[in-house]
C-alpha cells in the first residue's frame, strides 16, 4: 500500500505546476531515462518531445540520423512510422461516409470490380474482416485496402495520393510525405505538383536512415 501512494504521489507530483528549476531537473531525468533506453533497445536514432496545452514543453534528439555519415539526429528529423497510412485511409473513407459520399456498405465491386474482394464491403475491409456477417473471420492483410483508393477517389474525384497530401498540408504536418516513393513520379502525376515533389525530396533527403 505504501508504494501504491507513493506512485500516486510522483504521478500527482507531474500534474501540477512546479518551479521552472524543477522542471529542468524532471525534464533532465526523463532524457537521461530515453537515452538509457536507446542505448539498451540498440535504436540508432530517435527524437521526442513533451507537448503542453499550447506548445512544446521540451525536445530533444538522441543519436544519429545517419550512421555511415556520422549525421546526428534533430528535432526534425523525419523518421519513418509504420502503419499510419492506414489511419490515414480510414480516416479519409470516414469523412467520406460522414459526407454521404460513401457508404460503409459500398462493395468493393462499385469502385474496382476486378479487385479479389470485389464481393467485400468498405467496412469488411476497414476491419479486416471476411466471411459471413454470423460468421465473420479477422484476418490482418493490409494489402486488402488497396481498392479503398479507388473508393476516395470516386468520394473526392483526385488521386489518394493528392487527397492524402492535401490532408497532410491542412494538419500542418510539413516534414510528412504522401509516399517515400512520390519523388519518382513525373509531375503533375496524381495531381502532385512539381513544387510539392521538390520539397518531398528535401524532407526525403534529411530521413534518418
């Protein structure tokens, strides 16, 4: 029980506001604590950063952003994240539905009939699901949103590629790129103008590596 509260009297401590010297000295022991775990993790490079309810606490850069180069890592440094252009595609088909432009229902058939889910629904896709609705089996292939491209595009009338770029420019979030391979496209391919290709290659070019 005492260590009970007295977890809950650090996790209290953390919440209120305290001294800017105290600050310092907790921001110091957390960067000390993700370097430690860097180092044991054998993670090459990695950047964090406390966020407060207007603006950034704290950030800080460990390691390098390339090895070979002897290139160390920043703030922002772009770091690959694995799996969020799901989030992305799941949230792109949701304001569709939402706008009563799709319809979770929508079979795949409608936007790609040559598609092998082509029987599939939007939503079967979404939740990575097949078989009967009394029956239905979870089976985790993300290769089965392929075809929901074709549904944004029917829903917006530009490219996925330009629709998730534009999301991207409206959430501010200018060191993303729609694609690590949207340098290779001749411009304006997927409706990607040669200015916004020429500052993908400058983020591209800073990736840790």
């Amino acid at each position: 029980m005492r260590r009970r509260i007295s977890l809950l009297t650090f996790a209290a401590v953390l919440l209120v506001h305290v001294p800017t010297h105290a600050d310092n000295l907790l921001f110091d022991r957390f960067r000390d604590y993700v370097e430690s775990l860097r180092v044991q993790a054998s993670i090459p490079g990695l950047s964090a950063a406390i966020v407060g309810q207007q603006d950034i606490l704290w950030e800080r850069s460990f390691g390098s952003q390339n090895i070979e180069q002897s290139i160390a890592a920043r703030t922002d440094t772009p770091f690959h994240l694995d799996g969020l252009t799901q989030l992305f595609t799941a949230s792109l088909v949701l304001r569709c539905v939402e706008d009563g432009r799709l319809s979770l229902d929508d079979r795949v058939e409608k936007f790609k009939p040559s598609s092998g889910d082509a029987n599939a629904t939007l939503r079967e896709l979404l939740m990575h699901v097949s078989g009967t609705p009394d029956n239905p089996l979870f089976a985790y292939r993300p290769e089965r949103l392929e075809p929901l491209t074709a549904a944004i595009r029917a829903c917006t009338g530009d490219s996925f590629r330009e629709t998730l770029a534009n999301l991207l420019d409206r959430l501010a979030m200018r060191d993303s790129v729609p694609g690590p391979d949207v340098i290779a496209l001749a411009p304006p391919a997927e409706g990607i103008p040669g200015v916004e290709v020429s500052r993908y290659a400058t983020v591209l070019g800073r990736l840790a590596t």
